[in-house]
C-alpha cells in the first residue's frame, strides 16, 4: 500500500513509500513516469528497479484491481426478457426494503406486514429485505433499556419474523423469491463484518420447521447476486 514518508506528513512526488505485507517499507522514486495519482492507504502494484535496496525506480502503477463487468450474451438477455418461461416481455420488478421493521415502542412489526401485503398486491418477481430484523439496540430487547420489565426471548422474535410473517406471506407470492440479508445489529446473527448468513437450522429449523419451498435465501452481507441478467450487490452496514 501507499504511505507517505512519516506519519504525519503530506503526500507528494517526494515523500511516497511503498509498504509491503510484512509491514517493511521502500522510497518510491517516481521521476521515471509521466503522470500519477496516488493517496495513503492506496492498494498498487508497483513495476520498477530497484538496484540499492532502499528505492524502487518505477516504471509503471497498476492501481485498478477491479474484476471485469460482468457481462451477458444477447441471445441469453433475449430469452431471459422475452421467453415464456421466464419474462415473457413483462418488466423485471425487485422489491427491496431495509429494516428496522417495526416501530420502536413495540415489536408488532407492523410496517413489515404493511410492506408485504402491498407486496402481495403488486407481486413482484424478487424481494430483497435487508436487516436488522430483530434489531439488538431495539429498546425492548437490550436488557439495559428494558426497565423492570424482562425482554422477550430474542429468538422467538427473530423467529416469528421469519416464519409467522415473512414466510406466510411467501405462500401467497408463488414464483417471488425471497432474499434476506443479515445485519450486524441483528440478534442470532454472526457479529463481524463481513457477515455470513444467518444459520437455517437456527431460524427455520426444528419439528415445526415450514416447507422448503416456502423457505427465503439467505445470503451473506456483504453479498453479490443475479438475477437473470442483472447482478446485484448489498451490503448492510454504514461506509
């Protein structure tokens, strides 16, 4: 990466070093090229001699690491938009909402089951919901703000969101997908970022466990996604 030649410092032409894995540092002299822009933190390749040992003469900076679009051939895009077995010339409608779903006096999750009732109506091809679901700052699960009162079980919360609310409205959306993502602020969720999934044995499983086909994707945060041609990617956390 790049970093300047002291820690508080400017960057310029004449203070750039280049810092390895193992932390060790080397002076880049950069006379050798015609333009540049660079900034401390920057992730490079550097190509260039270095014949003291304490200086590298560059010759060239790869700085664009990026993955190549992600492209679809037309005939494919053709099927996806036009076929019977997929479109059939209809637009592609993605739902996507973003939790908390309930208000902060109570966990009826009302707005949830407002926002699939309307889902219902419209009947869009794939719902994107992103969490908190059971959000761990909400008021009536975080045991510091509780008061006297004892908080509910966190895992029914999370639970009942699942299965009484999002996966019942799911029986009556018959070719919608479903994709839920986890939040770092979501109870019976793995608490690092990047985050994994949110485990189905936890969520779902059990003898009353509902029907696999009824059963949302779960999915990790971040996470990148397609849907026919289009690639999605969410994450759920402040940058």
């Amino acid at each position: 990466r790049i970093c300047a030649d002291s820690d508080t410092g400017s960057l310029n032409a004449y203070s750039v070093l280049l810092e390895g894995a193992n932390g060790r540092r080397v002076k880049l002299d950069l006379s050798g090229i015609e333009t540049f822009s660079l900034f401390s933190g920057q992730i490079v390749v550097v190509e260039g001699h270095n014949t003291t040992g304490s200086c590298i003469l560059v010759h060239m900076i790869y700085s664009d690491a990026s993955l190549p679009l992600s492209r679809t051939p037309e005939e494919t895009v053709a099927k996806f938009n036009e076929s019977p077995d997929f479109l059939d010339g209809e637009p592609m409608n993605i739902l996507v909402a973003s939790g908390p779903f309930t208000t902060s006096v109570d966990l009826a999750f009302k707005p949830l089951c407002d926002l699939l009732e309307s889902a219902q109506q419209k009947h869009p091809d794939v719902i994107v919901l992103t969490g908190p679901f059971a959000d761990s700052s909400h008021q009536m699960l975080d045991a510091d703000n509780a008061g006297s009162s004892t908080p509910p079980d966190s895992l029914s919360v999370i639970r009942r969101v699942m299965r009484d609310i999002i996966v019942s409205a799911l029986k009556d959306l018959q070719g919608t997908q479903c994709i839920i993502v986890p939040s770092i602020a979501d109870l019976h969720s793995t608490y690092v970022f990047p985050q994994p999934p949110f485990e189905a044995e936890v969520i779902f499983g059990g003898s009353d466990a509902p029907a696999t086909h009824t059963l949302p994707i779960l999915v990790s945060n971040p996470c990148t996604f397609r849907v026919n041609e289009v690639v999605i990617s969410v994450a759920t956390t402040d940058i």
